[in-house]
C-alpha cells in the first residue's frame, strides 16, 4: 500500500489563485487613482475622448470644436491623442 504523504500547513497557491491576485491588486490599485484624480469626472475627460475618438476615425485631429461654448478653434497639436488613438482603435472605448 503507498502511503500518502501529509501536506505541511504552508499552502500552495495555485496559478488560478496568483491570477485572481494579481488581478485584485490591479484593480485596488487603478480603483485608488481614479477615485484620487478629479480629472476622470470632468469635461477635460469628454473632450479628450472626443479628440481621441476623431482621430481613431478620420486620422487627424479636430481643430473646430463646435461643442465646446458654442464653437471655437483648437490649437496645439493632442500628441497624448494621437497616441492614444492607437489604443482607441486596436480596442475600443472600453480598453
């Protein structure tokens, strides 16, 4: 008869387990920053979004905001948009 051998009281994690934790941890740690930074929640947020969403679209960046009080020119160039843009348009909005 083969003897079964007594696990110690040290327990392994298994990979599913390492998974869920690292996956807790990431979501703890963006949960933090987003609730931390105002800048989720207020009209910088749309009008990036826009921007980015304009760019994935058409390949240029929108220099007439019509939305924006009641229409006016933009100037500069979004390069955090056009970056980000590339994201926008591997994965959608919800990437």
């Amino acid at each position: 008869m083969l003897k079964k051998k007594k696990k110690g009281k040290i327990m392994r994690l298994r990979s599913l387990d390492v998974v869920f934790l690292i996956f807790l941890l990431v979501f703890v740690f963006r949960l933090f920053f987003v609730l931390q930074t105002p800048n989720f929640s207020d009209n910088d947020a749309y009008y990036n979004l826009r921007q980015i969403a304009y760019i994935a679209d058409n390949g240029r960046h929108l220099s007439y905001d019509e939305l924006s009080y009641g229409g006016r020119e933009i100037f500069g160039i979004p390069i955090f948009s056009y970056i980000m843009s590339v994201f926008y348009a591997l994965f959608g909005i919800y990437a």
